[in-house]
C-alpha cells in the first residue's frame, strides 16, 4: 500500500511539472546585435547608446510579449566598433554568425555603410542612426535609417546660422569620415545658397588633437563661424585650442558634437558661442520625452546624451514590427517594418521607399555651463 501511495505522488508531481516544463520550453530567447564604438575616443558616444538599447530592452522583457505562439525574452550582444569601418565589418560578421534577428546600430557613417552590406546579405535588419546619405541610397532592403540624414543636419544648421544668426562668413573643417564630409559638404551647400560666402575648407582627421595650424590660418580670414563636420573627441580640444588662439568665431557642428563630451574636453572654453543641431524634437517637450529622460537618469546615474533615445526608439521600432508580423524572423517583420507608423520618443517611425524617415525633426542646441541646452525644433 505505500508502494502504490508513492507512485500516486510521482505521477501527480509529474503531472503538476509537466505544464511548468512546457512553458519553459515555450520561451524564445531573440538576439539583438549592438554595435557601436565601447573604447577609444567615442567611447562616450558608444555607453550613451548601449544605455538606449538595454533601456528598451528591459522594457520589451517586461511586457511579457507573445509572438508566434511563444513568450519573447530579447537579449542583446553587445559588440564594439571601436569607430572604425575593418573592426565594424568584423563586428557584421561575429553578429551575423551568433544568429542575431536585428542590429541597433552602428553609429557612425564609416563604419556602417561597409557594415550595411554585411547584414543585408545576411538577410538581418539593420536599425542605424548613421546620417550619411550613402547608407540609404545603396538600396539595400534590411537598412533602415532611424534618425536624421545628413541632408536634415547639415542643411538645417545653415538654415538656422544663416536666418537666426545672421553669419555672412563661414570657414568649414570636416574629420575625413564619411560622417563628417557628408554633414559639411551640405553645410556648405545650403549656406552659399542662403547668402553665406564660404572662405575655405580644411580638414583634419578623427585621431588628431592639435589643430593650431588649421586654426591659425582660419583665424586670419576672420569668419564669423566655424562649422565644424565630425565629433567631440576632436571638436572639445579644436573649441580649447580656439580659445587660446584668440578666435572668437562661432562654433557650430552637428550631432557628433551636440554631447556632454564636448564640455568635458574643453571645460570653460565651451560657451554659449557653441551651437549643434541633432536629430529629434526637443525631448523636454514631450512628455515620453521627459519620462525617458527620468527613467535613464535614474537607471544609469546620468542623463541621456546625443542618442540614446534613438537607440532606444530603434528597438522599439523593430520590436513593434515584429508583434505585426508575429514573427521574429527577418524576412517576414521587414515588410512590417516598412508599412510601420510608430510613435516614438524622437519622433514619428514612419519610413519612404528608400528607409529613411519620411519625419525628421531636428532640434538647434547652444551650450550652457558645458551641456547642450535645446533651443529650438528646426
């Protein structure tokens, strides 16, 4: 009798375990790729970006999403870039061989365009904040852009300094990156157009530190305004060595330098005389906006700097597509993802026939006390 009273208690824990053990089964683990520069001068850039996408995340695992039949739980394979297109290629490639569903990223225009080519054969969306036209017009149907173009941020800026402030001269330095030719060849287009006289260009690189002799030659022409194509890491010390050369020009620039970062490399000689643009509506002014900021502050202990709202909005994007198609299977959400209309952080996810936003807010910075301090959506 207590033989037979054991097996009852075996088979009834079996049958209350085997329900347990279904659901387990039935969870579906989704790799997300990242990819952005984690070391080297960038690094800011790339941990500001990794905020956003574990940001939406967490998020996402929360929810508890069903799709196709199973509950989803994302995890995200966090690649560095370093910045640079070899390391990116070989960054495509590790993430295409790990069986990532999506990539957020990369960040910068040289590293995704060659990247691009990667994912697209692969058959694996690609989510990119990279502004270079170059990205879009290659044709590829798994990249989408989820920010602004350099068309938006380059023309945009020469908008504003031409209406807004008045500038009548204007030098232009860009980092040889395809990033940062990309935003000062528009620039420059724009600004002539709009009654701007164009006094040079020079270039530098993205690993220089010391610009005195582009600087000293510029200081000569007294331009009233220096747009400056590429990044913080160079952008900060270019500011600093302004200043002790006695130039008082304006600085401008995109994206690349609309960061923290810039005050921190340049300490006082960051002043209200810096102005960026980036891609988005004033966050401050949304209320999503404003609960993202809150939230990142609080995760992370810092606030959110160029493009963690765009990483994150790009997981969401991609996540919503795939509840659409309720699949996590590239081929059959990026049909989806084509067809979305999503509303996000930065802005309305809507996409044209070349995946880029058919909306692209910008927004017009000026710094104050080292930060950028949103003026104006452009």
């Amino acid at each position: 009798m207590q033989i037979r009273n054991k097996s009852i208690v075996m088979i009834c824990a079996a049958i209350v375990v085997m329900p347990v053990l279904s659901l387990a089964q039935n969870v579906e683990t989704v790799k997300i790729g990242f990819s952005s520069p984690l070391t080297g001068p960038q690094a800011s850039a790339g941990i500001d970006n990794q905020g956003g996408l574990l940001m939406a995340i967490a998020q996402l695992n929360n929810q508890g999403l069903i799709i196709g039949g199973k509950k989803i739980k994302f995890e995200a394979l966090m690649e560095d870039d370093q910045g640079d297109p070899r390391a990116g290629v070989n960054v495509a490639q590790k993430l295409v061989d790990s069986g990532v569903k999506a990539v957020i990223g990369p960040y910068n225009s040289g590293v995704t365009i060659p990247a691009s080519r990667v994912y697209n054969s692969a058959n694996i969306v690609m989510a990119t904040v990279a502004s270079n036209p170059q990205v879009t017009l290659q044709g590829f149907h798994y990249v989408f852009r989820v920010g602004a173009g350099d068309s938006q941020l380059g023309s945009k800026m020469a908008l504003y300094a031409a209406r807004e402030l008045k500038i009548k001269t204007a030098s232009v330095i860009d980092d040889r990156t395809a990033y940062g030719q990309g935003l000062a060849v528009e620039f420059a287009k724009v600004a002539k157009a709009n009654g701007v006289r164009i006094l040079g260009n020079d270039y530098t690189n993205d690993k220089a530190s010391d610009f005195s002799a582009i600087l000293t030659s510029i200081k000569a022409k007294k331009p009233d305004a220096i747009f400056y194509g590429g990044y913080s890491a160079q952008g900060g010390p270019m500011v600093l060595q302004m200043k002790k050369l006695g130039l008082n020009s304006l600085f401008l620039g995109g994206d690349g330098i609309c960061a923290p970062e810039m005050g921190r490399l340049a300490g006082s000689a960051i002043t209200d005389q810096v102005y960026c643009i980036q891609g988005g509506a004033m966050l401050d002014k949304l209320d999503r906006g404003k609960t993202f900021a809150a939230d990142y502050q609080k995760r992370f202990n810092r606030p959110p700097e160029t493009y963690a709202a765009a990483f994150y909005d790009g997981m969401m994007v991609v996540a919503q597509a795939m509840k659409d198609a309720d699949s996590v299977e590239p081929q059959k959400y990026m049909p989806a993802l084509e067809k979305i209309n999503y509303k996000g952080v930065t802005g309305n996810f809507e996409f044209d026939s070349h995946h880029d936003l058919m909306q692209s807010p910008v927004t017009v910075f000026r710094f104050k006390n080292g930060m950028p301090e949103a003026l104006v959506s452009y």
